[in-house]
C-alpha cells in the first residue's frame, strides 16, 4: 500500500515539476514540491520556498529552516520522521526593485497550488498535520485563524484526522534577542511535540483496532 503511494507521489511531483499554471513558473529557479518520509503520520506545511529553497527545490533549508530543524530535533523527532512540504511550491517574491524580495503567496497563487497540495495530502494521507506559520494555517484550518491566541490548540482539517498550528521559525528568528528572549521558540517545540505524540497515539489507536480482527 505505501510502496503504491510513493509511486502516486512521485509521478505527482514530476507534474507539479514542469507546472505552469500561475505567474510564479516564470521567475523560479525550482518547484519545491516536499520531502521526508511519506509514511509518516506528521506531516508539516509551511507558506512557500523562500530564496534557498528555491536554489535547492528543497522545503525549509535556509535559517528557518534550520531552525524548525533543530526544533524538530529538541521535540525528540526529528527530520528524517516527518514529511516537510508549503502551500504553494513557487516562491512568491517582489521583482520591483529589480532584486526579488520574498512575499506572501496571493490567494489566487494559493489556489492554483491547491492542484498539487491537495492531491499530494491525500496522497500522505497524514494522521496529523502541522502547519507552520499563520498563512498556512488560514489555508488549511480557517481563513480567520490568528496564531497567537489558537497556536497548539486542535482543529478539524479536511485532510488529516487533525490538524494544529504552530509559529513560523521566520516569525522565531525576527522575535529573538540578544537579552536571551527565545522568541517563541520554546512554544514552537512544544506544538511540534504535541502533534507528533497526537499522531502516534492516533497510530496506535488503529493498530489495536486492527488487532481485534486478527485473532
């Protein structure tokens, strides 16, 4: 069963690859479309690929990135467990200045994305997933969602048993100081581990009602 989805998911990603269905095919550099492990029951989407993601095609590799990394590593989880993608798999950035400046994914950017996200979600088929930031949580959760005051609480998603929110590691970064305040960092570790654990129990849950079929 899993070996059919990756297949699924690896000829969905060579679609998205060569997609042009909205402005952002014309200035990137390379579709961000996901990675880690496609079993997992934790799946984490963030807003879009910033400039290094779009430079490697891989999600979350720039400070942000490296950051969630070592969030990840301080829930007791780590990378290589979950499966990592965005909303939109473009960046989003302005040219007016001549010098791309990243930006916010349009709702009509969002949507087209919708194409990829949705099937590739379906394809996961997640028993949790997080979302990495406010943008991505409005997409996924509600359009009303505010992330200071909702963050690690959960909600009903369409495309997980569950979903929960959690600050954005770009968000962390800007709010740390040199005086010690960690910015958020210690909420965003606590939402990753909180999710991961809601998702395992939701595991373990299904493998003891499979086990009663067994005997």
């Amino acid at each position: 069963m899993a070996t059919v989805a990756t297949t699924e998911l690896d000829s969905l990603r060579e679609q998205a690859l060569v997609c042009t269905a909205c402005p952002l095919a014309e200035r990137r550099t390379h579709v961000v479309f996901g990675e880690g492990d496609p079993t997992s029951p934790l799946v984490l989407v963030g807003e879009g690929p910033g400039d290094q993601e779009d430079q490697t095609g891989r999600p979350f590799v720039g400070r942000a990135g490296q950051l969630l990394d070592r969030a990840l590593d301080d829930a007791g989880v780590g990378r290589a467990r979950v499966y990592i993608t965005n909303t939109v798999k473009c960046r989003a950035a302005d040219w007016a200045s001549g010098k791309p400046v990243n930006r916010a994914p349009t709702d009509d950017e969002a949507a087209a994305c919708r194409r990829w996200l949705e099937p590739q979600l379906g394809l996961l088929a997640p028993k949790v997933i997080l979302c990495v930031g406010a943008p991505s949580a409005r997409n996924l959760i509600k359009k009303s969602f505010r992330i200071t005051q909702e963050r690690g609480l959960y909600f009903p998603c369409a495309y997980a048993r569950t979903a929960i929110a959690t600050l954005h590691p770009s968000y962390v970064l800007r709010q740390q100081t040199a005086a010690g305040d960690d910015g958020g960092y210690g909420l965003m570790v606590a939402d990753i581990r909180k999710a991961w654990e809601a998702a395992r129990r939701l595991v373990e849950k299904e493998l003891d009602r499979a086990s009663l079929f067994d005997v």
